[in-house]
C-alpha cells in the first residue's frame, strides 16, 4: 500500500474510533482537541470523509480479479 493508502486507513481509524467514542460516551475527540465546529475540526471530518471515499475504491479494486496469460490468451483468476 502506497503512503496515501496508509494515510487514508489511519484517518479512517481515526473516524471509526471517532465515531465509537461518539456512541458509547457522547464524547467526540476530534470537537474537544480542535473545537466544536472550528475549521479544523470540520478540515477533519473531511478528509476522514474522503479518506472513507478512497478506501471503498482501494477494496473494489483490491477484489478485481486478475488477469493473466495462458497459452497466449488472457485468463482471469478469481481471488
């Protein structure tokens, strides 16, 4: 996995923690280190958004089957 990739999942991890803490103890971390509502906190909650975006795109790809060659004609193998 390439830099963003990783980037991506740990923003990811970070949201779905996030989002944990939200549910179980109404605490949001993200509001309490940045404020509530402040471009940072909200410059966050977007890039966690697109990181999500990405990641749904990493696993639709990381499931494609791949092409190979046999006896000279294209062949796809499932995962």
């Amino acid at each position: 996995m390439k830099i963003l990739g990783w980037i991506a999942l740990i923003l990811v991890i970070v949201g779905a923690l996030n989002w944990g803490l939200v549910g179980i103890f109404e605490y949001n971390i993200v509001d309490e280190i940045f404020g509530a509502g402040s471009t940072a906190a909200r410059t966050v909650y977007g890039l966690v958004g697109l990181s999500g975006l990405f990641m749904i795109g990493y696993a639709i790809y990381a499931a494609a089957p791949t092409p190979t060659f046999r006896g000279g004609r294209p062949h796809i193998e499932q995962h």
